[in-house]
C-alpha cells in the first residue's frame, strides 16, 4: 500500500512521517491552498528525505513548462496534477474529484501512471477534510489512489470498500492548517498499512 503525506510544510513533519513509514509525501505549489510552499522550501525538505521516498508535486491548472521547472528545482519525483491541461514530459498522477457525475471512463489520461480520486471542491482542490463514495473508487485496472477525509478511523473502511493502490491524507492529520500532529500520522499509516 501506497501511503502518502500530503501538504508538508516543514522538516519535521516530513522526518516525521517517513520514521511513520509514510511512502510518498506531498508538496503543494498552487498558491491559494493554506500549505503552500516555495519550490526553494520545498527543495531543502526534500533534500534530507530518504530517496526511497516518493516526492510529490501538488499543481493546480499549471502549465507543462512551469510544472517541469519546480519539479527539476525541489527535486520532486512526481506531479499530481489538477486540472484538464494535457501533460507530457513528467511522471504525472491525475487528480479527479468524484461527484455525483464521477464515471471510471473519465479516467482516460494515458500519461498518468495514477489517479489520485478526491472529494469534490472548486475553491480548494483537495485538503477539505470531506470524504466521498469510496465504493466509486473500485477501479479494476487501473492505480487508484484514495484522498479526502481520511485518517487513522476511517482508512481501513476505505482500502475495504475500495481495494486502492494508495491512499493520501492531509488536513485531518493537522493541529493547524500545514502543521501536522505526530500521533494522527502515525495513526494513520499504521491503519492504513494494516489492512
């Protein structure tokens, strides 16, 4: 199971995660989101992560050429776009929000090598706190990442429900927007790789 952080800010909370065991941990370079960092930011937090450790770039209706930039300067591994901009030259997970209009079809992107289902928000794109249909996740066939809602209470009922190949979590594991609280992490990831 793919576990990942999402909306690190700091050292800590990424030093943090990964001795939780965390796979993958998230950076979120759209400017409107309360965990927005810097790419230089997030550049000297990556470079004291393990590099077994996925690094993931958050963008929102962002251009190719920008999203290359940041992910060459933070040293990112992956984007995780949001947005209907055709992306090429990158490794990308495509962000979906499931709605009630949500159908597997969409799920159409050949460049993605995931899909990354969240709970529907225009103003945010993701970190909501607000789950959705997890049963509309169960996708045969294709890598599913879980986000929106989770945390150490409700991930098992998830990965059930949904049998992914990830899950993401991010503002149910803070103390405050972009400051993540230890024990909700660890909760987290250790019910989230139990299952």
């Amino acid at each position: 199971m793919m576990v990942k952080i999402c909306g690190i800010t700091n050292r800590d909370d990424a030093l943090a995660a990964v001795e939780a065991g965390a796979s993958a941990l998230g950076f979120n370079f759209y400017p409107k989101s309360p965990r927005y960092l810097s790419p230089q930011a997030a550049q000297a937090i990556v470079a004291e992560l393990p590099p077994t450790v996925l690094k993931v770039g958050v963008f929102v209706d962002e251009t190719n050429p920008a999203i290359q930039a940041i992910l060459r300067e933070a040293a990112l591994d992956i984007a995780q776009v949001h947005g209907k901009q055709t992306v090429y030259g990158f490794r990308c997970w495509r962000a979906r929000q499931v709605n009630s209009s949500f159908r597997c079809e969409s799920l159409d992107d050949p460049a993605a090598e995931a899909f990354l289902l969240d709970a529907p928000s225009e103003e945010l794109r993701g970190g909501t706190g607000r789950t959705f249909d997890w049963s509309k996740a169960r996708i045969p066939g294709r890598r599913i990442v879980i986000a929106g809602g989770l945390d150490g209470d409700n991930v098992r009922q998830a990965i059930e429900q949904a049998e992914p190949w990830g899950v993401d979590a991010c503002s149910r594991l803070e103390s405050n927007p972009g400051k993540k609280d230890r024990l909700k992490m660890k909760q987290f990831i250790k019910a989230a790789l139990s299952v």
